[in-house]
C-alpha cells in the first residue's frame, strides 16, 4: 500500500520511475498500458479533464490492478478490489481504484465493450460476500443507487479504445475506475468546492471532447439523475433508454454463454453455485466415457461447472469443445447436447427457480 506518503510528482519522469519499481514484475502489455495512462493523464498542454485523477496519481493515491486474459471470471480482480475496499480511506481524498484489462482484438466496438462492463461489475458483484449497504437503495433507477463492494458506495467509469469523439472516456485499452462514494462527501451543487471542480471539468470537457458533455451527467442523488448511466457514456449524446443491466444477487437474468478457463477447485464452486441467502442445492453428476445426451431443454436456468475431464457441448447448433474449469451456462428452454470426453466428464449442476 502507498497511501500517506505525503509525495507529490508533479511531471511525467517522476511518475514512471516511482511506479516503475512497484509494476517490475507486471507483463510488457501491463507496463505499456500504464505507461500510456500518465502519459495522457499528465499532458502537460492537453489538459485531462478528471482532476481528481490527475491530482491522484501525481500524490501517489490511485491503486492499480492488471486484468489478465486467463482471468476470465474476474476472480482476481474482485480479490484486489476487495483490498482496496478495506483500506481505500488511507490512500488520501483523491483516490480511485484503475483496472486495466489486457487488450483484446475480438472486443472493438462500443456495444461489445460496453456489454463486457456491465459482465465485469455483475460478476464482481457475485463475488461480493458483504451486504449490499443499507442507506444505497437497490434499484439503480433511484438517484441515490452506486454500484457497491465489501459495503462501499462507488462510482464507477469506463474508458476503452473505441471511444474516439468523447476523448475524456478514451483508453488505449480496456479501462474500469472505481471511485469510492466517500471521495466526493464535499464535492456537490451545494458546496463551494464542488461548484469550483465542476467548472474546471466541463471548462476541460469542452475542450478535449468533441462533442458537449452527455446531458446524463448530474450531481449524484439529483432529481432525475442515474449514476449507472454515467458509467459508460457513448460518443454521442442520446438519451439512454435501455434498462440497467446490474443485476442484484437473486435476480440475475441468465445469459446463455461458455466460460473456459473460469476456474476454481470443487469446494469453492459448489460455493459459489449454491443459492444466496436461501435454501437450495447442487448436483455432481458424472458421465462415462463417450456418454452422450440427445438434444434437449430444461424449463429452469442451469449453471454447469466441469470439474473434471472434457465435454463437448452443442447450444443451439454451435458446438463447444469444453474442459476441466470450464463453466456453461443455460438460459431456460435453450436446445442442447452433450458427449462426453475420452476420460469421462465430472461436473457440477445448479437448477435457478
């Protein structure tokens, strides 16, 4: 942890070299994507418009995390968020959380990555083993609804390369900013300092966007303001008129998909797979070698998790090469197939009501 260090990096050499010890030991493409952070965070005649972030990093306050490709599930990444969570009041007032996940080519339009956000902050709110904070309504249509985790308020900010026109959301890669609730406690409407870091930031916006600022930006609990759609703004300014896609635990909508490489050993997926907050169970069932399963449906949602051996399985005509960590999950009445591997195939079921 650096919080309390009291430093302060006031040009772009000085930030390198004093993260350059702490990220050694992160791969070529994490290093590159940090590198490219500061450079556009420190402009010195392109102003970014955050100025919390840039104050941030230059004081040593932001924490980092490196989302590699293997971590499918995002299992790591809720373990870092979850540290960060705990002791996030130490790093200082103008901290944040910056996830940077390791470039894709299969993911290039807004659509697909505005679809992977909402995938990363339903499955973290999986992870999450703290209630849902009490004074945080839980539907996010409320103007006072943030996404939260381990019982923190935050707010949230995704940056990807296909933001072109709205360069204030641009990154040179896949990018999440969790700003814990508690940063802005002094910044609103009703204070001289929030009124102050407004002017400042929509001054920026307007000049380093391309386009105005979305009309969907607004003081949080504002009438008629929603915090998830500030979360991920397009490169226009049309009305959002799609429902939230966060999903409480107990009313997640399943969402027909092959994970490979989701991992996790027996235990913690039965875990994981067992309801939230109420009875219920899981089954392990086992196939023979080359057993096969004729097409079918069931009229429940189902999770399965293959803890064992290899499947392939067939989902609507489009066959799936499947193996030990694999995880599939079934939408009610989706038409699928099953054959066991060589090796015979162990895996674990959970039926959703």
């Amino acid at each position: 942890m650096r919080g309390g260090l009291g430093i302060r990096l006031e040009i772009l050499e000085d930030v390198e070299r004093y993260y350059e010890n702490i990220f050694s030991d992160q791969d070529d493409w994490a290093k590159d994507q940090f590198r490219k952070f500061c450079h556009d965070l420190l402009s010195g005649t392109d102003p970014f418009p955050c100025v919390l972030g840039v104050q941030g990093l230059k004081m040593g306050e932001l924490e980092f995390a490196f989302v590699s490709k293997s971590d499918q599930n995002y299992r790591n990444l809720a373990i870092e968020l979850k540290k960060y969570a705990k002791t996030s009041r130490m790093y200082g007032r103008n901290t944040s959380f910056v996830a940077f996940f390791e470039p894709d080519v299969n993911v290039d339009s807004l659509e697909r990555y505005e679809k992977r956000f909402w995938d990363v902050l339903n499955q973290l709110h999986h992870f999450d083993d703290h209630p849902w904070p009490k004074d945080i309504p839980e539907h996010p249509d409320d103007a006072l609804w943030e996404f939260s985790f381990m019982g923190e308020p935050m707010f949230v900010v995704c940056n990807t390369p296909a933001h072109q026109k709205r360069r204030s959301r641009h990154a040179n890669t896949f990018m999440i900013t969790f700003q814990p609730r508690w940063v802005f406690e002094d910044i609103n409407g009703n204070t001289k300092r929030g009124r102050h870091i407004q002017d400042i930031v929509r001054s920026h916006l307007h000049s380093y966007d391309e386009v105005l600022p979305h009309p969907s930006l607004k003081w949080y609990g504002e009438q008629g303001s929603h915090e998830w759609k500030q979360y991920f703004l397009y490169d226009h300014n049309e009305p959002v008129e799609m429902k939230c896609p966060f999903h409480m635990k107990g009313e997640e909508h399943m969402e027909t998909k092959v994970q490979q490489n989701f991992g996790g050993k027996m235990p913690q997926v039965i875990e994981e797979l067992l309801p939230k907050g109420k009875t219920g169970s899981v089954e392990v069932q086992r196939d023979l070698p080359y057993k096969a399963h004729k097409q079918h449906t069931h009229p429940n949602d189902e999770v399965l998790h293959i803890v064992a051996g290899s499947l392939t399985f067939t989902i609507d005509d489009v066959e799936y090469k499947c193996s030990e960590g694999d995880r599939i999950s079934l939408q009610k009445n989706s038409l699928h197939s099953s054959v066991a591997g060589p090796d015979g195939c162990t895996y674990i079921i959970s039926v959703l009501d």
